[in-house]
C-alpha cells in the first residue's frame, strides 16, 4: 500500500513538472519616461488593483501573471524598465534580451511624455528589436480629463504612422482600469497564436486595431490610496 501511495505521488509530481515545463512564457518590456504610470500598470494587472504607494523605479521591477487562454496557460513576464537614463544604463543590454513583446507609455497629460515616444521606438531599433515583435501604444491618466494635453487623435496618427494599436486608460480609476487587462489580454492573445515568436512574422496592424480599449468586466480589489503614481 506504502509503494502504491509513494508511486502515486511520483507520477503527480512528474506530471506537474511536465505541466509545468511545456508552459510558455512571454517577455513583454513596458518602456516610457519616468511618472507616466508605467508601474502603476503592470502592478494593477498582476495584483488586481492601483498600488498603494509608489517609487520611482531603480533600474527595473518585474512581475507575472500566468493566464489560461483557449486551454493553454502561458505566463506574461512583465519587465518595468526605469525611465530615467541614470537608472537604467547599466541595465538597458538586459532589458531588449529575448522580448516578445513591447509597451509604449506616455502620460495623457504630459505633452512631453508623449513627444518622447520616437525616442522610445529609437532605443528600440538601435538594440535590434525586430519590427515583427508586437508593440502597443498606451496613454496612461485618461482619467484626468481636466489636465489633458494628448488628444487622442494626435495619438492616434503617431499610432498609425508606427503600425501600433493604441489603448488610451487610467490605472488608478477603477471605471477605467478594466482597460489596462484589455491591453494585455491582447497581446497574450497575439503571442499565444504564435509558436515561434523570434523566428516566425506576425501581420502588421490595420486602422481598425486603432482604437481605444473595450472594457472587460473582472473582478478587482479596490484601492484606498489617491496618491499620484510616481513610477
């Protein structure tokens, strides 16, 4: 009895270890200036909810989420990469190594978050990123309606010119957040339709992916805390 309950337990543990190593996992890099709300994003997918408090990040914060999508779970690493140039040089070479998938952030009402953008999409060449590697375009704060300087038809030809979709949310407003699982949700999609990500094309984008994200309705943790978000 004693061998068939150790033998029981040996095949369960092989079968998890084999459930676990056909699991795929994607490398999504989210990169703009500093405070436009990068991770306030990645934490209020992973963790369901706007983080209570926030600090500019120091070279780069990671988090994941494993999802089960058409009966395959895939894990979505999300790298946070620091915005500003003295925290994140020593650590850039790291950040473009094997990406499957990139996240453009600028902040809705800071003009000049979003005027940085081609630099953005610059450092990315420069390091050799495939143009076949998905990319979106995210205006984080749309919240703040009252302090907004990027439209989002401005937005929206920078998007088109670059063949990005472009999501406009907020990660801090709960009527807003459902947002933020859209864009990722997308790109998990996206990745998980492809095999081979680094050898195989995807198709470009079409006008019709321009626009902003339909709300999905999940369940999420409300948050106490109406600091700004500094990361």
């Amino acid at each position: 009895m004693e061998t068939e309950n150790t033998t029981s337990e040996v095949s369960e543990l092989e079968s998890t270890f084999s459930v676990e190593k056909q699991k795929r996992i994607f490398k999504i890099i989210v990169i703009g200036d500093s405070n436009v709300g990068k991770t306030c994003l990645t934490f209020r997918f992973c963790g369901g909810k706007f983080p209570d408090k926030t600090e500019a990040t120091i070279g780069v914060d990671f988090r994941e989420r494993t999802l089960e999508i058409d009966t395959e779970t895939i894990k979505l690493q999300l790298w946070d990469t620091a915005g500003q140039e003295r925290f994140r040089k020593s650590m850039v070479q790291h950040y473009y190594r094997n990406v499957h998938a990139v996240v453009f952030v600028y902040d809705m009402t800071k003009l000049a978050s979003f005027e940085n953008m081609p630099a953005w999409i610059d450092e990315c060449d420069r390091h050799s990123l495939s143009a076949d590697v998905p990319r979106i375009l995210v205006g984080n704060k749309c919240d703040e309606k009252d302090k907004i300087q990027v439209s989002t038809n401005l937005a929206q030809k920078f998007a088109d010119m670059h063949c990005m979709p472009l999501f406009e949310t907020s990660a801090k407003d709960d009527s807003e957040a459902d947002n933020v699982e859209a864009i990722f949700m997308t790109l998990a999609h996206k990745l998980k339709a492809h095999k081979q990500m680094m050898n195989k094309a995807l198709p470009r984008y079409n006008s019709t992916d321009m626009k902003r994200a339909k709300v999905i309705s999940i369940g999420r943790e409300k948050s106490g805390s109406s600091s700004d978000c500094a990361c």
